[in-house]
C-alpha cells in the first residue's frame, strides 16, 4: 500500500471520528444536553433547616461550614447560607428530586446516648423509649442534653462510616464511628459503668439502635453491628454524622428551583460559544492555512472529547466550570499556534516541510508540556484544597488540559500529516516565518515596571479609600457578604419564565444585581440581591404590587448570610497559595533557575493586582465567579510566560552548545548578552502571545456582549484580564528576568560540553 492510500485511510478514521463524537454531542447518553449544569446554570433542590433552641451565631457558622463539606461529596457546587438568625438553606444543583437529597443528606434531627437501664426496652424484634424514656425528649434541647440520663450528644461525634467486615465468611455491615476529646472521656466512663447493658442511640425521637456495652471504650472509636444491608449502614451512618451537627435542625421546607441565572443565560452562552469558534476557527485557517485546517478539525474533537467526559464524569457545570473550559480551549488553541510558529521558522531555513513539521513538534513540546503541566498542578492543588465552585473549576480545567495536549501533540500532528500524504505539500500552504527585528522589550523594562506600580498602587489607595468610606474595599457581592432574600408568589397570568425580566427589572429599579430563581411547577421567585435599606426594599415591594399585581401578602424577605463563608474563603487563599508555591518549584526545577520561577510568580501577582484595581474603581461586583476569574487569570498568565522563557532557555541552551564546541569542549567562563537572548526570545514569540490572546479575547467578548447583566460581570474582568496577561509576559516576565539575571549572579561554573550534553538528553527522556 503506498502512503497516499495509508493517508486516505487515516483521513477516513478522521472522519469517522468526527462524525461519532457529532453524533455523540447531539444525540444519545453523552450530549451535549444531558451534560449536568449547576445551580446557576439549571437549579436544582432548595432546603431550609431552622436551627432548634437556643443557638449562637458561632454554632451557626459552625454548622454551615460542616453541611457544606457534606453536602460537597453530593455536588461539589452545592452552597450552604444562613438566612435570617436561625435559619439555614442548602442548595445542590442538578438534583429534581427533594426527597432523595433528603435521604443522601440524612434526617436533620438531634442525636442522643442515653443510659439504657429504664429508658428504652425491647418490643418484639425492635428497640423503643419507655415512657420514662420518652419524658427525656420532651424538654426543650438545651434540658435534653443537660439531662442525666444522656450519655453524649451530637457534638461529641467525629465522624460516622458504614462498612463491611467478614464474619466467618459472611458479610457483616457496621457502622464505625469516632468521638473527639470530650466525648471520648465521658463514654469512656459511662461504658466502664454500663458493661452488659445497652445504650440507646435516639434519633429524632426514636431508637435507631440500642447496641450491648461488652467492654470499656476508652479509645474515642467503638463500632455499631446489627444491620441487614449495607445500605441500611449508610443510612445510619448519615444519620450519625448529620446528629453530630453543633445544633438540632428541623426541615421547614424543601422545592426544586430553577437556574438562577435563567435560560437565556444558557442559550446565550451557547451562542456566543459557536460564535466564537467559528471565527477562531476562521482565524485559524486564514493565518495558519492547511496547519490552521488541521488544529481546528483537532480542536472540534477536543470539543466533543469534552463533552463526552463532562458526561461521562458526571460534572455538573457551572459558571465557574465554564470559565475553565474557555482557559483550556485557549490552551488548546494556543499549543497548536506554538507547533506552528514553529514549523514556520524551520521552513523559513530552508528545511522542507515534512522535516519542519517533525522538528516544529519537537521543539514545542517542551513548552507545551511545562505550561500545562504547571497549570495542571495548579488545578490538582486547587481540587484537593478548595471547596465548591474551586472544585469545579479544578475539575473541568484539568480535562481541559489534559486533552489539549493529547490534541495538539497527537491529533493535530495525526491529521497534519495525513493531510500531507494527501499531496498538500507546497512550502506555501504551511507559511514560511518572516525575519523580524527583535524589538528592545528589556531597555524600556524599567517604564513598563513603573506604568504596572503605578496601576497597583492606584488600586491598593482605592481599596483603603473605598474601605474608610464604604466601609468595603471591594465591591462584595451576595455570595461575601449575604443581603436580603425575597420570596414572591406571582398572579397566575405571568405563567411564562420571568427568572432573566426580573434580573433586568431588580436592576433598572435599584441598581443592583440580583440571583433569580424560580420553584419548580409554581409561579414563585426566589430573589435574592444584597442587603438593602428599608427605604429600598419598600420601593422593590411597591414596584412589584403596582407592575405586577402582586398580592402584599405573598411577599416575604429576609436577611441571608454568604454562601462564601470564612472558612471557605480561608480554603480557597490557602488552596492558590500552595498552587502558587507549588507552581513556582516546578518551574524551579524544570528550568534549573530560580529566577524564572521568581519572574514568573511576580507576573502572575502583577495581573491579579491589576485586575483587582479593575474591580475597585469600577466597581464591579465581587461574587463566587470573582475566584474562578482569578483562577483563569492565573492559569493563563503562568501559561503565557512560560512560553518566552522556554524560547530564552533554548537560546541560552544553544549558544552553551556552540560556545563549548568553539572552546574544545573546554570549562571556560561564556559570556552571553541576556537582554539581546531576551529580546529576540519575546520577538520570536510576539505572534504566538497575540494570536493566542486575540481568540480567547473573542470568546469571552461574545459571551460579554451576548450574555446576561451577571455573565457579563464575570466576562468583562476575564478580558481585561487576557490583555493584561499578555502584556506581563511580553513586557515584564523577560525584563525581570534579566534584571535578577544581572543582580543575582550564577555561582555554578559553566559545565563543559560532555557534562552539557548528558544533562540535556537526561531531561530529555
């Protein structure tokens, strides 16, 4: 078989390859419709607990940052907030079943160890509380636990696990559950009392379990047997766990909600995301020609793969998720304009294009491979430090990376060179690289350096300004700070959708953004905006009566805490700070120099200031998305810059070899003209960081102009944050690297071109 027939046989796996995952994203299991969306994106359920007895706000705190660690293992998007001072709301996304998220959760009651002997006995096969028993429970929640007759209560309990132990070959399900300090003394001196009797585990009122004390529990860890399933395991366990809340919940309601960003978010999003790829795909094919034509059939496979995954994975995608996704087609889109810049500086040599192509792939790997890779840590930290709309994010960037280096390095190179064996071979269809001019980036470091402080330092005086007027540095949205909550029953007649005309209408009547939700199969909102003064929620309440027809008594408000608590804020610093520390070691030991690391982690803090004097003097609200912009920023920023220094690494790395060649292999001191290496590096690259900023920047300007008040607030900062990525590894990256370059000398004597060489194939492998 010759080559041209071996390359119509790989055009025709392309094809069918295409086709399949067409098919897969528009019909059947894995499309693109059945991909699961977040809260904001398609709702979900909606529970309110109310706390019983006497609680502090400390408790109150306490209770949310622990169901909202519980209900992340349901969804990782899922948020937790207090409304009014004793209320708490949960909602998960993606759910439509209020039942069933009850049952995961597990019952909100209060649990109790109570002294067996005279409070419980056994009727029949079951445990139940005698009437002396029953006199114990009901006291008010306070007296409960103060009550002799309990042993511990919830908040002695660690935590609770079902599992399964053999028992002479048969399966035994447990319940195996940890106390903390205090709970472990006070059962290690009832169990010491009690051996031989039972202890009776009350639920809500009702004995879940009375197991027998046969020996002194003295190590905080004792286990519960008797369950007939597994299942019935994990449901005690969740019963357990949920009892061992700080305070006693009582569920007052529970409903399924629509998105709170409405439907017109989603199909607008949609929109300027087709919209958007068909003019990068354009882009692509105008500038880069048959090699443009190859990365994007590669990049609409790199879609589908995503999709197929996003089901396959079981992610729910949010706001947050999508901003990964755009950060991973970006770098997707930009390891392919890295190969081909590559290529047309081989072929502008002289070399024909077959060996171009090869040696272009070579030479980018490197870049590609560093700049993902340390992205890729960064979302690993992020998912295993972070919590909710962090998680999300981690998770879909990760497979956003991974597959735009399996695309770019495998796909792309694939279908380049079966286009190649189909006969399109002229040198002009791939493009050949002009001689550019290095441009003199480093001599003006010093004024880019002052114009950025400048920027920065602006920022910080506006957020100590704003602070001790504001009383807010920032302009702290819902998710920080909470505000008010309206529940409001429409007249039948607006039986339409009016989740995006509220938003619009919160908005041109107040000035303020509000999430929009709507009850499932009911004409009832759920509006939620920050706090307002009594002046302005009468106002919202009259303008409703009077446009709407809406009946006084079917208005209800309150208060509402964050779903970003403390602690979760605390999580998500400390989870981009061990990403950062993280990121910068590896670019420390991949690029053997200390000072590319330092360089790169100073950009990367360069843009997020920037950014943040954005928010500042404009005002823009700070929500949950105001992470996953950062987030973006970051992933991006570190990608860019990696690139220009991979390009002065080679040409350090190359003129070593030629200096050690010419000296007869000999350790003798090289002298280099870093600025002239930097300089030629940031020129060589300048098409790469434009090209690949400008269709990213199209894409979240569409999603800007196109999408919803709230989308467009996330959309805005992302661009300026694009630009502002650029410019610090055009302008800043090489030009500090070349300052710690000359300040901070390299003790290391130059090795020779042996020792050179080894060192070089060993990273090489």
């Amino acid at each position: 078989m010759n080559k041209k027939a071996q390359s119509f046989i790989r055009l025709a796996v392309v094809v069918l390859v295409l086709a399949l995952l067409v098919v897969s994203a528009l019909t059947g299991k894995f499309a693109l419709k059945n991909v699961g969306l977040g809260l904001d994106l398609a709702g979900g359920v909606s529970i309110t607990y109310e706390a019983q007895g006497n609680v502090t706000q400390e408790d109150m705190d306490d209770t949310i940052y622990k169901l909202q660690k519980r209900i992340a293992n349901y969804d990782s998007e899922s948020v937790c907030y207090q409304e009014g001072e004793n209320r708490i709301n949960i909602d998960v996304p993606g759910a439509n079943d209020a039942e069933e998220v009850l049952r995961t959760l597990g019952k909100a009651g209060a649990i109790y160890y109570i002294v067996g002997p005279g409070n419980v006995e056994k009727v029949g096969d079951k445990w139940q509380l005698t009437e002396a028993g029953k006199a114990i429970f009901e006291q008010e929640p306070d007296a409960i636990k103060s009550d002799s007759n309990v042993i511990l209560d919830g908040s002695h309990i660690a935590s609770a696990n079902a599992t399964t132990i053999s028992n002479n070959g048969l399966p035994k399900y447990i319940v195996e559950f940890k106390l903390n300090e205090v709970g472990t003394l006070r059962f290690a001196q009832a169990t010491k009392q009690l051996i031989g009797y039972s202890i009776a585990i009350v639920y809500d009122g009702e004995v879940v379990s009375a197991p027998v004390v046969n020996t002194v529990i003295d190590g905080g860890e004792a286990y519960i047997e008797g369950m007939n399933s597994i299942d019935e395991a994990k449901n005690l366990a969740s019963t357990i766990r949920i009892g061992a809340l700080p305070i006693e919940l009582k569920e007052i309601k529970s409903s399924v909600v629509g998105a709170t960003l409405g439907q017109e978010a989603i199909s607008t999003s949609l929109l300027a995301g087709s919209i958007g790829l068909a003019i990068v795909i354009l882009f692509m094919i105008a500038y880069y020609r048959i090699p443009g034509v190859a990365a994007s059939l590669a990049l609409i496979i790199y879609i589908g793969l995503m999709i197929f995954l996003l089901n396959a994975f079981d992610i729910s995608l949010t706001l947050a998720g999508v901003a990964g996704i755009i950060l991973s087609v970006g770098m997707a889109v930009d390891a392919n304009v890295i190969i081909f810049q590559r290529i047309r500086e081989e072929l502008a040599t002289g070399k024909t294009v077959m060996s171009s192509m090869q040696i272009g792939f070579n030479k980018a790997k490197s870049s590609i491979i560093d700049g993902n890779i340390t992205t890729l840590i960064a979302a690993a930290v992020l998912y295993f430090v972070g919590t909710g709309s962090i998680q999300g994010f981690a998770v879909t960037l990760a497979i956003g990376i991974i597959l735009s280096m399996l695309t770019a390095l495998g796909v792309t190179r694939f279908i380049l060179y079966t286009l190649f064996g189909l006969g399109l071979s002229d040198e002009k269809l791939y493009g050949v690289a002009k001689e550019r001019k290095p441009i003199n980036f480093v001599k003006n470091g010093k004024w880019y350096a002052i114009g950025s402080g400048a920027v920065i330092l602006a920022g910080i005086v506006g957020m100590l300004v704003f602070g001790a007027v504001t009383g807010d540095s920032l302009n702290f949205g819902l998710d920080f700070k909470g505000g008010t909550s309206f529940t409001v029953t429409f007249p039948d007649k607006y039986s339409n959708d009016l989740t995006g005309e509220l938003e619009k209408y919160v908005a041109d009547k107040i000035g303020k953004v509000a999430n929009i939700s709507r009850t499932d199969g009911e004409n009832t909102y759920t509006i939620k905006t920050v706090e307002l003064e009594e002046e302005t929620r009468d106002l919202l309440i009259s303008a409703w009566e009077s446009d709407y027809q809406v009946d006084h008594a079917l208005i209800q408000y309150d208060s509402i805490s964050g779903t970003i608590s403390g602690e979760m804020r605390s999580d998500a610093i400390k989870a981009v700070i061990i990403a950062t520390v993280c990121m910068l070691i590896y670019i420390w030991i991949r690029f053997k120099d200390a000072r590319f690391a330092a360089s790169a982690v100073t950009c990367l803090v360069h843009d997020v200031l920037v950014v943040i004097t954005l928010y500042v003097f404009a005002r823009i609200t700070v929500t949950s998305n105001f992470i996953a912009c950062m987030l973006t920023l970051v992933g991006y920023s570190i990608n860019a810059t990696i690139v220009v220094f991979d390009r002065i690494r080679e040409s350090v790395n190359k003129q070593k070899e030629e200096a050690a060649k010419s000296q007869g292999y000999a350790k003798k001191k090289v002298e280099f003209d870093y600025e002239a290496i930097t300089n030629k590096a940031i020129t060589d690259t300048l098409s790469r960081s434009i090209n690949t900023s400008l269709t990213t920047f199209v894409m979240v300007f569409l999603i800007a102009i196109l999408g919803v008040q709230s989308i467009r607030e996330f959309a805005i900062p992302l661009m300026v944050g694009l630009v502002v990525g650029t410019y610090s590894s055009v302008c800043i990256a090489g030009s500090f690297w070349c300052f710690l370059k000359k300040k901070i000398a390299d003790k290391a004597p130059e090795e020779d071109y042996d020792d050179y060489m080894k060192r070089k194939a060993n990273l090489n492998k």
